[in-house]
C-alpha cells in the first residue's frame, strides 16, 4: 500500500472508531497501516484493543497477536494472552 493510501486508510479507520468504538476489525486494520508506515508502537495498542474486544475469539485475537510478532512487540506482550482461551 503507498503511502497516499496508508493515509487515507488511517483517516477512515479514526473516522470508523469515533462512530463504532468497540469495532476490534477497525483496530486490527488501523493498526495494520500504522505498522505500514513505521509507526509500530501505535500499531500495538490497536493490536492490543482488537485483541480486548474479541477475548474469546480464538481466531481474531491470533491474528492480532500474530501481528504483534511482527512488530517485535509480542515478547513483551505474551503473557497477556497466557490462558485467554481456556
């Protein structure tokens, strides 16, 4: 994704979740075009929300914590999700 459209992207996805706050896909996704554009620890506390909003959600909540390994986020992270399934 160019940058025009990461901008554009994060422009909607703030507009998304000042409507719909508790939206853990508008999260996951914002955070994907802030870790577009470098900035990784604010795509962490969008991973961290979506994440928050889906607890029981084995399949969400692994997709988000698979992009916090991506960030070099995830070791510091881990034991927040330790027995989040069970």
């Amino acid at each position: 994704m160019s940058l025009d459209r990461c901008d554009a992207a994060i422009a909607c996805y703030r507009r998304t979740l000042d409507l719909h706050p508790d939206f853990p896909d508008a999260h996951g996704n914002f955070g994907n075009a802030l870790r577009q554009l470098g900035r990784l620890a604010e795509a962490v506390d969008c991973y961290r929300r979506a994440v928050e909003l889906t607890p029981r959600s084995a399949t969400c909540s692994t997709i988000w914590v698979s992009r916090y390994d991506n960030t070099g986020s995830w070791r510091m992270r881990l034991p927040a999700f330790a027995g989040r399934w069970i």
